[in-house]
C-alpha cells in the first residue's frame, strides 16, 4: 500500500524527497501542493518534474479519502463518518454558528480512558488514528475552506495519542502548513498530565480540561484518569502557565441531576480552579444508553452558572449542538465498523 503524503511534517517530507534522489527544496513545494493547494492527486504538484512525480507516486499517493456518510441536524451541525485504513469507523462534527465554522475532530478509533457518561468509551479502544487519518478530516470535509475553528473534542483522549496530534499541530500553524493562528485550535483532554505538560510547553494552542467534579473520589467514580492524574495536580500544573493573555484555559463541566449540580459543587469548583485563568463551559448531558445518570434541568444550570459568575469565574452554558444526530458531546460512537 502507497503512504499517504499528507500528515507528514516539512522535516519527514524532506526525508522522502531525499530519499528519492529528488533536491532538498522540493519537499517545501509538496507540503504547498498538500496543505495550501490542497490537491487530491500527485500529478497535480505541476512544478516538480514528470520524473520526479513518477517516482514519488511509485511509493506514495496524496492519502485524502472523503466522508464516507453525512447526517445533517436540523441545527445545521453535520456529522461525518470517516473510514480508517483498517475499515474502522471514526467521526468529525461541522458546528456552524453565525460567523463561526468549527469542525470537531477525532484523535483515535474509540477510547481507552473509560469515562463513565461517555459513548466512545463505552466502545472502547481500536487504536491511535495517524496525523494523516486527522489531518484528512480537516481536508476532506466538504466545509474544509471556510472553517474559523478546530477542536479536538471528538473521539479519543488527544493526549494519549500525542506524538501524531503533535504532528498535526504543527502542520496546522507552521508557514509550510495551514499557517494558521493557534488560537484558532483547542485541544481537549481529561488531563492526562504526562503529554498534557508537553502540549503546553511545545505548542500553543487553546486548552480545555474535562473536570465534571471537583471532588476526588467522585471524579474517580465518573472518570478513572482522576487515579493516575487527580485534577488537583492537574490545576496546580496549569497554574505555571499564562492563560490571561495568547492562550486560554477552559474547563468542561457536564451537569448531572443531583450528582454534581449543586452550590457546594459550584463553591468548591471556584476553589479548584483558583489562580488558573480558566473560564468554565457548563455542558447539558446528553442520555447514552446503559448509562444511569441524569441530566441537570436549566433552571439549576442557570443558577449554577450565576454562582460562578458571581464569584469571578466566567462561566457560560454550551448551547446543544447536533443531538438529533447524535453528534452531541459525548455522543460520539463512530458504529466501529470491523471489516
Ligand atoms: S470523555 Fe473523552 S477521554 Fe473520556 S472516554 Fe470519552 S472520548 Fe475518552
């Protein structure tokens, strides 16, 4: 099987280049044929030599591979099914809203962290997806010339698939790449300190961190990260860093009936995040199958919100995108599809 082109770095495309016999300067021009121009096919990168195209197609093809499905919301969110090499299934949400484009993408087949309330854990783990399999979302949706924004908040833990979500930063922002401004891209994770700490020394991009509950053993019940990561650490480590000025810190809180939706909850929030800079985004649960959790009414998400607000702590309620198509946050299940 050809490699795919796309996903490769300016280093690794300089790598192939040479090792084609093909001049150095060359790979600059495939990464703009990639990632400006955006071609399908390597015929199309006109200014290399036939020669050289001839042997670069020998060995490798341009790897985009369009949506195989799309469910459109009556909100306008569309969701799109991606199928991986491996004939596995993953999913990308296109979020419009005014002038915002946002296309949400996913960083592995399923998960291997295990979080309670969420339907790509419950599918479990069928392995990391390539920065060519996540770059090919943001290419091959159809929307792909007008998006404003990227966030990670698909399927999989970005930070437990680091070195290939890394590599797609950087052809995201870099000159050679998208060029584009890294405040246009969050990354979310549930805090999984260990690459959680290099995205923030090596990049930088927005990030927001999962918390659900400030309480341990509570947080242990929802989210089994909370055993090798406690949020506490998690928030001491993020206080070393400047979420007041080029980048920002949010927090993802979904809000279950009776479980984590009172005033003492919103208090000890206040407490947990003290010193961080973050910014809080109440999220309404979505009902997954098997799951015994109940989602907290508007009336206590408003007051809950309020409580923060007026304690100093800039909280919002993420309007519900695409739960009509199950695109909502976690909903994401991607049917893996084997075979
Ligand atoms: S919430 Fe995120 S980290 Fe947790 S199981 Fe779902 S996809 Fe994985």
């Amino acid at each position: 099987m050809k490699k795919p082109l796309i996903g490769m770095t300016l280093a690794q495309l300089k790598e192939v280049v040479l090792s084609l016999g093909m001049p150095g300067f060359s790979a600059g021009q495939i990464a703009k044929w990639l990632y400006e121009k955006r071609v399908t096919d390597i015929e199309e990168m006109t200014n290399l030599s036939k020669a050289n195209r001839e042997k670069l197609a020998a060995a490798f093809c341009v790897g985009r591979c369009e949506p195989s499905s799309a469910m459109r919301s009556v909100d306008g969110t569309v969701k799109y099914l991606f199928t991986t090499a491996d004939g596995l299934a993953v999913e990308s949400v296109y979020i419009p809203d005014d002038d915002r484009a946002t296309l949400c993408i996913s960083s592995q087949k399923g998960c291997r962290m295990g979080c309670r309330f969420c339907m790509t854990g419950k599918q479990g783990f069928h392995g990391n997806l390539s920065a060519a399999e996540i770059v090919n979302q943001v290419l091959s949706v159809p929307e792909s010339d007008t998006l404003t924004n990227v966030v990670f908040m698909g399927m999989g833990e970005p930070m437990d698939n680091f070195d290939e979500v890394q590599k797609v930063l950087m052809i995201m922002t870099e000159k050679w790449g998208f060029a584009w401004s890294p405040k246009r891209i969050t990354v979310s994770s549930i805090g999984k300190l260990d690459t959680l700490r290099r995205l923030l020394d090596e990049t930088h991009v927005h990030v927001a961190i999962s918390v659900h509950s400030p309480y341990h053993e509570e947080r242990l019940g929802l989210m089994p990260v909370e055993k090798a990561y406690p949020v506490r650490e998690v928030m001491k480590c993020l206080r070393n860093y400047d979420f007041a000025h080029q980048r920002r810190l949010s927090v993802e809180y979904i809000m279950w009936n009776g479980l984590n939706d009172d005033d003492v909850h919103a208090q000890a929030l206040v407490d947990l995040l003290a010193g961080t800079g973050s910014r809080v985004n109440l999220i309404r649960f979505h009902a997954i199958p098997g799951v015994n959790l109940k989602t907290t009414d508007e009336q206590r998400m408003t007051a809950f919100r309020d409580y923060l607000n007026r304690k100093g702590v800039l909280a919002t309620i993420r309007r519900s995108r695409g739960e009509d198509i199950m695109a909502a946050c976690g909903m994401l299940a991607g049917k893996v599809n084997k075979g």
